[in-house]
C-alpha cells in the first residue's frame, strides 16, 4: 500500500502530498492545470524549433542563365 509524501510540483513548486499515480492522476503534477502548462511549454519549444527552419529561404541561390554555343 503506497504512502503519501510530500512531493513539490515541478510546474508551480507548491508543497503537496501525494501517495502516487493512484491518488493524483496528474503526478507528479499538483493538478491538471500544472500537467498541461507543463505540456504546453514543451510544444511551443517544438514549435520554435520548426519556425527557424524557414529562415533557409533567404539564402538566394546563384542564377546562371548564359546560354552556352
Ligand atoms: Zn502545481
């Protein structure tokens, strides 16, 4: 039977007891609220890494139209 122990949430570092998974569905989060701030800075990362991408299209890459004889 698991205990409850004093855990400290990553996302608001509030002090809470929980005993696991089992207790609080959203460890090792205080709440549902912590688990989807804490999942939603971790998409935005994704996201910023996927908009810098797009910075490629500024290199202009050389035109050669000279006909050759
Ligand atoms: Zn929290």
């Amino acid at each position: 039977m698991a205990r409850a122990r004093k855990r400290k949430c990553p996302t608001c570092k509030a002090a809470f007891v929980c005993a696991g998974l089992a207790d609080n569905p959203w460890f090792p989060f205080c709440s549902e609220r912590c688990k989807l701030v804490d999942l939603g800075a971790w998409l935005s990362d994704q996201y910023a890494v996927t908009e810098d991408l797009t910075r490629e299209n500024d290199i202009a890459a050389p035109e050669s139209d000279e006909a050759q004889d």
